[in-house]
C-alpha cells in the first residue's frame, strides 16, 4: 500500500505521552495517583473524582493542535495514521458533497494504555472506538501489534480498514443511524444477537469502510498486489463467531454485536466493489 501518496490529517492528537489527557488538560500518572490519596483520605470513590475531571476537562471543548503536539514527522506509524485519516476526510467530503450535505471530519485520538472520552474511560483492552459524544476516535496503536500477532491479520490495509471502520461510525453519527440506534436502546429494545441492530450497525460501518476504500483506489491508485486480501483477512479474524470460537471454544449468536467472519467480509467487499452508500442500507435487508 503506497499510503505516502495521500494527504496527511490535521486532525489528529497524539495523547500518548504524559499519562492520560482530558480534553487537553494532562493528567499525568502522578496527578492520578494524588487523586486517588485525596479520595482515600476523604472516603470518596477514586474512579468518581476521575470521571467528573475527565467530564468538566471535556466540556472544555476539543483538544486543539497547540494544546497537544502532533507526532514528530519521523513516528511512521502515526504518519500512516494521517494519510489514512486524511483520505478518508477527502473521500467522504467528496461523498457529502455529492448528496448536498457537508462532512464535519471527526477526530483521531491517539492514546496509550486507557483514554477519557465523552464516553467514558476505556482501557486498550476495548480496542479502537469511536465516541459519537465527542465525534472522535480512539486507538492505541499496540492494537496494531495485536491484530497481526494475536488475529493473524498483518499488513497496513488491515490497519487502514480498521480505521477507516471506526471513521464509517463516525459517519452513521452524521447521517442519523447512531441516533436511532440508541433511542432503540433507550426503550430498551433487545440490541444483541446475529439478526440485532449492533450487529447491522457494525456490518454497515464495515461497508462504509468499503466504499472509502473503493474511492480512495480511484483517486489514490495505491493499492499493491495482496493489500485487499489483508483488509478482507482482517475483517474475517474479528467476526464474532471466529472470536468466540477462540475464547469459548463456542459460538453464541445470541451474543453477537459485530456479525460473523463471513458477514464483514462479504459487507465490506459490497462496498469495496460498489463504491455506493446507498448499497449499505444493512437495516433493511432481510438476509445479513
């Protein structure tokens, strides 16, 4: 994958040194450690004083560039980081743009071991995410190290495809899907399961995925020989029945939140090979 031929995102903020950073205040791990001497000694919870800092620090508003270095220009990885980043805010512009809407472009949170958001506090253990309360993203770039190491799927495509999933939820946020997603969970609808609405969530993201990857081919011809079988393996090792297969040594379909390895390939190969939002509407149809 020739990524060096796209733009690179100026809407990144590297957070991984310093300790974790709330909406660009530092809490550095001797801050926290205060914190948690001052809620001993006063019979607080901890964890509690931490959430309404990472609340009020949010408020705040976004972390700026000046707030937060971006990475030195000689960090590779996070330069890939960029360029990914920075082709999908050209495709989906483009793609807004075309349909008379404007794309807001979210931001790229890099983190290192655990991470406030708007969503809460996440160790690396959850994976990337996307926040739709504060439209951005979150990943901790040893993910990387594990999705080759631990699911079997190396290659920067496989990187670039996660990232460009976790932009497609972004972009469900923009169109209104994430909004009726969660009002179902407020009335407390059933979610889960292999025919459940996190799961028709998932799979469209991972078409969305597609469809940047298709336009991005198009405007970037960068892509080499074995690149689309990386993100395509990358996408069959994280299905919910190979993972629970892995640590159960069972599948449940009751449980499933992302869809089968079949599924996400097949959804993401829609969108690679169509090019076309329209083409994925996963909420409609009958069969995933």
């Amino acid at each position: 994958m020739q990524w060096k031929r796209a733009r690179r995102s100026d809407n990144l903020v590297d957070a991984r040194s310093g300790g974790m950073r709330m909406g660009g205040k530092g809490l550095t791990l001797g801050g926290v450690a205060v914190v948690v001497i001052i809620g001993l000694l006063s019979g607080q919870d901890p964890m509690q004083i931490l959430g309404q800092l990472a609340g009020q620090a949010l408020q705040s508003g976004p972390v700026s560039q000046s707030e937060n270095s971006a990475p030195a220009s000689h960090d590779e990885q996070s330069e890939f980081v960029r360029a990914v980043l920075g082709d999908t805010e050209d495709t989906w512009r483009e793609i807004f743009r075309g349909g008379n809407k404007h794309y807001r472009d979210p931001t790229l949170v890099l983190f290192r071991g655990g991470v406030n958001s708007a969503c809460g506090f996440a160790s690396s253990a959850v994976g990337p995410f996307y926040c739709p309360g504060d439209r951005r993203v979150y990943i901790d770039l040893a993910f990387f190290r594990e999705l080759e190491q631990r699911f079997g799927a190396a290659g920067d495509f496989a990187q670039a495809y996660v990232i460009a999933h976790e932009v497609g939820h972004h972009v469900q946020t923009l169109l209104g899907v994430s909004a009726k997603v969660n009002a179902a969970r407020q009335r407390g609808e059933q979610l889960e399961g292999d025919n459940g609405l996190l799961v028709r969530q998932e799979l469209q993201a991972d078409c969305l995925a597609g469809v940047w990857a298709h336009h991005a081919q198009r405007r970037l011809d960068w892509l080499e020989a074995g690149d689309l079988e990386e993100a395509l393996n990358a996408a069959h090792a994280i299905g919910d029945d190979r993972l629970q297969k892995q640590a159960r040594g069972q599948v449940v379909p009751d449980s499933f939140t992302h869809g089968t390895s079949a599924q996400r390939v097949r959804w993401f190969k829609q969108g690679f090979e169509q090019g076309n939002v329209g083409r994925c509407d996963t909420f409609k149809v009958a069969s995933l």
